[in-house]
C-alpha cells in the first residue's frame, strides 16, 4: 500500500514537472520596445556647441515631431533656432586693444530627419539614431568700436545668408522620456557684410567684408520626448 502511495505522489510530481517546464519553454519571449521616434512623438530639445576654449558659444532650442512612416522607420520634421555669440576670443580682443568687439549670429532652421535602427540591434533599446537635413538661414552683426587718437570710431557689419547642412545624429534615453544626445553637422553658410564705419563726423558704407559660418560641427543636446 505504501508503494502504491509513493509511486502516486512520483507520479504527480513528474507530471507537474513536466507541465511547468513545458509552459517555461513555450512562453513567448515578449521584445524590449525602443525608442526610436515614432509618428507623433514630439522631441523637444535644448542645444549647446562650444569649442574647449569657448572662443565662440552658440546655444538653441528645436523641437522635431514624427509624422509619417517610410520604408523600416521614421519621417519627422521640426525646427530650432540658435544663437551664438564671441566669448572669450572677444573678450580678449577687449582686453588688448581697449576697443569694444562683439560678433553674433542668429540661424533659424527647419529640419527633416530620418529615424532607423539595424533590424538586429540587440543592447540599442534605448537609442534612437537618424540622418537630417536642415535649411534656413544665418542673421549676423559684427562692431569694433573705440577711441584712437582722441577721435570715436565704429565699425559695424551685418548680413542675412543662406543656411544648409547634412548630418547624423543619436539620441540615449536614460528615462523614459528624458535623453540626451548629439548630432554632427556638414553646414555651409556664408555671405557678405554690408557694414558702416565712422571716425568722428565722417561715415562710409560699403559691402567688402566677408563672413563665414561653413564647416562641420559637433552640437550636444538635452530633451524631453512629449
């Protein structure tokens, strides 16, 4: 009778052993979703780019939406606005000459951008990667103004130019909706000022002096996915 017992209880514990391992290998694997920008997700962002001696300081807002999926990701448009200014190169400039020097430019953009990860992208879950293009244009003022031989003078520039780049760019949640990131930029954005000098009494005006904002950057970024 205790045989019969101990071969019953063996019994069950096998079945139910069975079962559960049986219902562990079926379980579906469920997948980590991403956060690559989806249609209608709104990323905003706050913008810094600096060189390591901030000889020039440029500081911005952007703000991108997604709105159409095409082929394996994402279109989203947007736009930013940015500021930068002469900083330590200018107060320099101030300090050896005596003169007062200052440089800014204002460039609002909109922008197109282009979400996708590598279909296996195991360890990426939270990054969202893409390419963009931007268009816009640059605002700038350049001044040099003083006193040379007891007589005032001003030098004072400004111009409106085209503003165009290709880059890439990655954004890394480390919440759920918080990230940050970083895009390189090829950027062409150039022109010529059209500027009034003064000494004393006596003013000119012409459009000789040219400035030029081209070349690639890197541009670091804060955010918030809305």
């Amino acid at each position: 009778m205790q045989g019969r017992i101990a071969m019953l209880c063996l019994a069950s514990l096998l079945t139910v052993t069975s079962a559960r391992a049986q219902e562990i290998q079926v379980a579906p694997t469920v997948p980590q979703p991403n956060r690559v920008q989806g249609v209608g997700d709104i990323d905003a962002r706050a913008m810094l780019n600096a060189d390591i001696v901030l000889a020039f300081v440029n500081l911005g807002v952007g703000a991108d939406v997604g709105v159409l999926p095409l082929g394996p990701g994402v279109l989203a448009i947007g736009g930013e606005f940015e500021v930068g200014a002469c900083v330590s190169a200018c107060l320099l400039l101030n300090a050896v000459t005596g003169y007062s020097w200052s440089h800014m430019f204002y460039s609002p953009h909109a922008r197109a951008s282009y979400h996708l990860l590598p279909s296996s992208s195991p360890g990426l879950e939270k990054v969202d990667l893409y390419g963009l293009a931007l268009v816009g244009a640059t605002i700038t003022t350049t001044r040099v103004a003083g006193n040379a031989s007891d007589t005032d003078f001003e030098y004072a520039g400004s111009d409106v130019g085209p503003s165009v780049g290709l880059g890439v760019g990655g954004k890394y949640f480390f919440s759920d909706n918080l990230f940050f990131g970083a895009e390189g930029r090829l950027r062409y954005s150039a022109g010529q000022y059209t500027y009034t000098a003064r000494a004393g009494n006596v003013s000119i005006s012409d459009s000789q002096s040219s400035w030029s904002l081209s070349g690639f950057n890197v541009q670091l970024f804060a955010g918030l996915r809305l």
